[in-house]
C-alpha cells in the first residue's frame, strides 16, 4: 500500500494517474497531519511525498522519516515550486534527513513508475535478496551483530539500532554477503533496484548514515568499522573472522 503527501492538485493527479493506470493501491492526504493519522492506523510500504525545497518541507519529511522506520519514503519535487525555495536545500539534504528515494523535477511518468515498481518488488517478501534459501532465513547472526527480517529490527552488542527502511535493507544485504566487496554501482542495483550513472552519490549518503549508527556501537575491537571501505572498489562489511549464521523460525 502506498500513502501520497501532496499540497499541490497537479502533483497529486500526475502522481494518481501512474499509480492507477499500473493498479497500484493508494491513500492520498493533503496534509502531514491527516498522513500522520493514517500512519498510526496502518503499514504503508511506501510514502511518496511532495518536495517544496525548503527547510519547513525538509525538517517534516525527517519527522516523518524518524517515526515510520519501516516505510521507504520517496521526496518527489513539485512541479510548482514556490518563491520560498531556499538555495542551501538540494537532493543531498533529502538523503542526509533520510529519504530512500528522491525524484527532481520536472516530472518524469517514466522514471517514476520504473522507481515505484522497483521498490514494490522488493517490498515483497518473497523476492530473492530478502529470502535467498526458498524465503527461509528471516535472521542472521554475525557475532555481536543480528539481523531480523521477520520484525525489521537489527541489534548490536545487544543494544538495538534505528534504522530506516532503506539502511535496513542495506544492512540485510551486506549480512547476506559477509566480507564481499560491492560498489557503488552493484548496491544502487541490488539495493535500490537501478543503476544509473550519477546516483551513487546516494549510496555514499546511505553508507555513512548507516556507519555514523554502527560506529556508536562498534564491536570490533581493533578500531575497524563494521562497514569498510575499501578504495578504488567499493564497500564491505568487515565481520573480523566472525562466522555468519542464517537461521530458520
């Protein structure tokens, strides 16, 4: 199920249209109060929001971020920008308050369905990268760090972290691939579920986000981080000789 925040008509029908015309199901709300209302009441998968580009929409997206962890959450800009766009505000701002996604203007119908189908298919709980032996291992252990699908929690030396959907499932996958080095490239496709020059940029923003949480925690006693990189190549989780444990309910 998807939640739409829109202000402006034209964003809401354009956005409204796509969903339709590929049956995707929707609840619309012109308001983050009456978004808030339906967040408390029900799941939504996704939440697609209107971006005005200024700090009042952006410290309201973060608000919304920090209170539904488990719902990916797309900014979309409007087409209708106002006159009180503020020229600090840009699509790294977005990223560092937590939105998985971020679309600019003007409005692509193209890129924004390719994006929402993206994610509901990893929304599904059958799709392999979440459930890579036939949809059995919902947790995994790697020493002091445990991931479970199953409530969508993950835990640290026995302290649990806050994540949001999509560092959640950034984590899952670099669980799932212990030691193994990705880049930029290869996590925009298998995260995100696109790869187009220019977005890793994204990647590095989830990546630090996620290392800033880990680090305040950090379990590895050399001094090392959890998630390494490594230069010229990419990204790893660094797991130190522990041994990664899939486990069935």
């Amino acid at each position: 199920m998807i939640l739409i925040i829109y202000s402006g008509n034209k964003f809401q029908q354009n956005i409204s249209q796509c969903l339709s015309k590929h049956s995707f199901l929707y609840d619309a709300v012109s308001n983050f109060q009456s978004a808030e209302s339906l967040l408390k009441a029900q799941h939504y998968s996704l939440v697609i929001v209107e971006s005005h580009g200024n700090i009042i929409c952006l410290n309201r997206i973060k608000g919304l971020v920090d209170t539904n962890p488990e719902s990916w959450v797309m900014a979309v800009e409007s087409d209708a920008m106002t006159d009180d766009v503020d020229e600090e505000v840009d699509e790294a701002n977005y990223y560092e308050v937590g939105v998985d996604d971020y679309l600019s203007g003007p409005f692509d119908a193209r890129m924004f369905t390719a994006r929402i189908r993206s994610h509901m298919r990893r929304s599904m709980p059958s799709q392999a990268h979440l459930r890579p032996s036939q949809g059995s291992e919902e947790r995994i252990e790697i020493g002091p760090l445990k991931i479970d699908q199953r409530f969508h929690s993950v835990t640290l030396n026995g302290q649990v972290l806050t994540l949001t959907a999509r560092e959640f499932a950034l984590l899952d996958y670099f669980c799932r691939h212990p030691n193994q080095v990705f880049s930029r490239n290869q996590l925009l496709s298998e995260v995100w579920g696109y790869n187009h020059e220019g977005y890793e940029h994204t990647v590095n923003t989830h990546i630090n986000r996620l290392r800033t949480k880990l680090d305040k925690i950090n379990s590895i006693k050399n001094g090392g981080q959890l998630v390494e990189t490594v230069w010229g190549v990419g990204y790893k989780l660094n797991v130190n000789g522990y041994i990664a444990k899939a486990l069935i309910a």
